[in-house]
C-alpha cells in the first residue's frame, strides 16, 4: 500500500501523520506533501498517481482549495490519468 499524508504546508501535520501511519503499517510506502504554493515538498500530479490511498488534514477543505485558486497553480497546471 502506498499512503500520501496531505495538508496545507507539509511542516507538521502531514509528516508527523506519516510517521504515525509508518509506525502502525511497516510494510506500507508513505509520503507527506503539502499544498500551499511556496512550501516544501508540494503535491503534485505524480505523488497522486503514485499513491494507493491518500489522507488529507481535517482542517483542510475542498472549498478553501477552490476558493484559492491562485495559491494552488500547481494543482490547476497538472493532468493527472487514471491508474
């Protein structure tokens, strides 16, 4: 199983999470990523389509990606295929 950990900037939730899922499933490839535009380690079309399932941050919504827009081009310029 790969897992992919996501919340806005990728500083301490997301990472902290991977490590909690890593601990639990040894077996399993996890990653964290973020989603704010300027921060390390971005979400990306590739880390979507790498991962089998993917948990995002309670605190961080659909609408507030949508109504954000321009924070988040690199999820707006990517295609991401089905598996």
């Amino acid at each position: 199983m790969k897992a992919l950990v996501v919340c806005q900037c990728n500083l301490n939730r997301s990472p902290t999470v991977a490590k909690i899922i890593q601990k639990r499933h040894p077996k399993w490839k996890v990653r964290s990523a973020g989603v704010l535009y300027g921060y390390p380690y971005l979400i990306d079309a590739s880390l979507l389509k790498w991962s089998d399932v993917i948990y995002v941050n309670k605190e961080f919504g659909g609408a507030k990606l949508g109504s954000r827009k321009e924070n988040y081009p690199h999820l707006y310029n990517n295609e991401v295929k089905e598996k």
